[in-house]
C-alpha cells in the first residue's frame, strides 16, 4: 500500500497529543490540512482512526493498533536525525584502516591530535596488512587507509596521498657481531637466516623483488605478521630480521643495522582513499593533518 510518510506523520503528532490544533502547531502546518490528512489516511487504510467530538479527540481501536507501530517507527526516525545532527557537529565517525606497525610507530600521534581537536568523534581504526587494507577500502568498510607504498594494489584507488618517506633496515644482534662494519652483497645476505613479514604483505613482495632482480631466491628462515615480534626474534639472536626503519627506537639499541652493499630503495606511507566517496566530515578533517 502506497501512502506518503507524511500522512503517518500527521497521525502520530495527533494521537500523541490527541488535539488537531496541537499537532498544527507542532507540525507548523494549519488545522485544517491536519484534518484533511487524517481524513486521507482513514480512507488509504479504509478505517475510522479517531473519535471525533466538540470536547475532545479519542483513538478507536484501530488507531491504537496503528499508533503502537507508528510511535516505535517515528522514535527511529527521530533518533536517526538526531545523530546526523550530532555527527555534523561532532565531525562524526572516520574508519581507518592501517597495519599494526604502522598504528603504533606512525598513526598513534595524529590519532591524539585529531582525537584532541575532536573528542566527540568516533575513531574506528582497522588492523590489517597493507594489501588487506586495500579490500577495506575498496569494499567500502574503511573511509581511507595508511598503507605502504609502492603497493600494486592500489591500482584501481582514484586517491592518494603520499606522507611519509623511509627506508627498511636489517637488523641483527651480538650473535652476527662479525657483520659489523661490513657491506654485504644480496647473495651474501642470502647466506643468513633472514626474519621477515609473511607473504601477504607489500614489504614481503618488495623484499622478494630486491632479490629477484639479483637472479637470486629469498628463502626467509621465519615470516610473520608483526615486525614487534621479527624484532624480538632478532634480538634473541634467531636470525637478521627486515623491518622499516621507522620502527627502530631506544628499545632497539641493543641491535645493529647490517649494512648492504647496495643502498636499499627508498618506500613511502600514503594515505589512499575514494574521493568521490569520501563524505565524512571527520575523514575529511583527519586528511587535512597532512597537508
């Protein structure tokens, strides 16, 4: 049955306050249109809602079944607008979609910094790998990512961002003291066990590429999804663990860089997004952080 929203509007505000002349105020809409809208709707629905008389306004039977489905229905509707209100006020929710290294060791600052500026918006952020990220974007489920670049993922992403250049480091500890000072080829390098990120990440199919144009098969020792734990791992002396450099801190200073003959490529960390779909507000004041 096809009948305006508007005519049930109508009908709440009048069973609500049981008074034409009230829900005319309450709608800023006359007393007469209220009646004639409640007239159509009796005759949509072939029912007599109200009981009219000069005193006051009752609701048959009918109306009261039809009101305690209509009030549940408005309530929803109120609170839907109510939130749009709040959320453009507020800034609203952004959905980030971001590794874990690149949560701790890169986001964590601008997340206070926005979260300062705005504390009444809601920061949802997503732990995936790079190229997962990628399907959470184009999915629809994240508003944008930090991820790393070159990603040959990113393809089809009409947006992007670039805010952060860095270089990987290998990194060892005392047990490989005798690489110190030293400069290794990648065949060299190829000799050791090497800890890194598994293969379903970009820094996996980077590194896999370096060796690959050196005609050579990087056959890691370990690989994980953590670069917290390839550092652990290096320091317990398991193996030369590749990691960017933006992880390394005070708690690494136990650990060296071995260093590589050829110096290793620059990468970057890019923010990308849909512009066409980007209509948070929120998302829209976090990109601005990196103008």
């Amino acid at each position: 049955m096809d009948i305006n929203y508007e005519l049930y509007k109508v009908f709440y505000h009048v069973a609500s306050t049981l008074s034409f002349s009230e829900a005319s105020k309450q709608l800023f809409i006359s007393q007469s249109a209220v009646s004639q809208s409640i007239k159509t709707l009796e005759r949509k629905l072939d029912q007599v809602l109200f009981i009219r008389s000069t005193k006051k306004v009752q609701l048959t039977p009918e109306g009261e079944i039809l009101l305690r489905h209509i009030e549940p229905a408005m309530h929803l509707i109120q609170r839907g607008e109510s939130q749009l209100l709040d959320a453009a006020s507020t800034g609203g929710q952004i959905r980030i979609g971001a590794s874990d290294t690149i949560c701790r060791y890169f986001l964590v600052p601008y997340l206070k910094k926005f979260h300062e500026a705005f504390p009444n918006a809601h920061i949802k952020v997503v732990n995936q790998t790079s190229i997962k990220c990628v399907e959470l974007l184009e999915s629809g489920q994240v508003d944008l990512i930090v991820v790393n670049y070159p990603n040959s993922y990113l393809s089809n992403v009409s947006s992007i961002k670039k805010i952060k250049k860095f270089h990987d480091v290998f990194i060892a500890n005392q047990d490989f003291a005798e690489l110190k000072g030293k400069k290794l080829s990648y065949q060299e390098l190829s000799k050791y066990p090497i800890l890194m990120l598994d293969k379903h990440s970009t820094t996996s199919e980077y590194l896999h590429r370096l060796f690959q144009q050196h005609q050579l098969d990087l056959v890691p020792e370990i690989e994980l999804t953590s670069n917290d734990l390839l550092i652990d791992l290096a320091r317990i002396g398991l193996g030369i663990a590749f990691i960017p450099n933006f992880c390394l801190s005070e708690q690494t200073c136990d650990l060296f860089a071995v260093q590589t003959e050829e110096e290793l490529p620059e990468r970057e960390l890019v923010i990308a997004y849909n512009e066409q779909v980007l209509t948070s507000k929120a998302a829209k004041e976090f990109l601005s952080f990196f103008d």
